[in-house]
C-alpha cells in the first residue's frame, strides 16, 4: 500500500456482467489503470467511486 492511498469502489463490465470490486489506490485513474492491467483492455469501467467510512 503506497502512500496517501484510499479504498475505492469500481464498478465494471466484464464479458457482458457487471462486477463491483474494492481497489486500493490513490486516485480513480489508479484504480482505472489497475483495473486495466489485471482484465486487460477489453472491460468496461462504469464507475469509480471512493469508498466512505
């Protein structure tokens, strides 16, 4: 976990199927980038939203 990160909430498509997933990152293109680089190219982020306590 790196410095000043923060739970986030991302909502995405997957192969046609919705998935919400927590992501630990710093800001929501963090969490688009790391959403990116585990399904690959081919999925749909809908949403990024941080996660309140």
């Amino acid at each position: 976990m790196r410095c000043g990160a923060k739970c986030f909430v991302a909502e995405m498509e997957v192969d046609g199927q919705k998935q919400v997933r927590p992501v630990t990152a710093r800001t929501p293109a963090d969490v688009r980038k790391t959403i990116r680089l585990e399904y690959g190219t081919g999925v749909t982020v809908l949403s990024v939203k941080e996660k309140r306590k």
